[in-house]
C-alpha cells in the first residue's frame, strides 16, 4: 500500500544536506541528512538559512562523541558550506 506525501516539507526540494561521517556504528561510509526549511510545515524568512543551522544543531548534539566528521554542502552550487572535525569542531 503506498501513500501519497501529505506533509509539505517532504514535497520541497532543500538547498542544503549534510554526510556525517560516524566514529563508529553503520554509518562509518557517510549518511546524509537533508535540511528541513519549514517550522512545522510553515514557511520561515531564511529557509536556506533556517535548514543549514538545523542541520549544524543536530551534529552539534551528536557531538565529537559520535561524529567523526560532517560536510554540509550547498546542493544549488555544489559545494562545501561548512565542515565539522571531532577534535577541531566547526571549521570553514
């Protein structure tokens, strides 16, 4: 049985997504996140801005415990925003 998305920010394309790379555990090959842009399904003024700082809050909870290292990366460009290493921490 499939079932159609209903929740607006599963049909939004983010601008942003992170790979966390795990010290250990599954996730040792990288998973990625995708930034949520929504405040409970309602728009916010900065969405690219809103996603990034969620997605820097959740590796910041996770912390250099967990985290081996993070990339968050600007799907539109392409490229790098912003970089975690467990015994730097967040790095440009």
């Amino acid at each position: 049985m499939t079932t159609e998305l209903s929740a607006s920010w599963q049909r939004q394309q983010p601008h942003t997504k992170a790979i966390v790379y795990f010290i250990s555990g599954p996730g040792q090959d990288g998973r990625t996140f995708f930034a949520r842009e929504l405040y409970f399904n309602r728009p916010v003024a900065n969405p690219r801005q809103y996603g990034i700082e969620g997605l820097k809050r959740m590796i910041d909870k996770w912390g250099p415990q967990l985290v081996a290292s993070a990339l968050i990366i600007d799907l539109e460009r392409n490229e790098e925003i912003h970089k975690f290493l467990s015994n730097k921490g967040w790095v440009v």
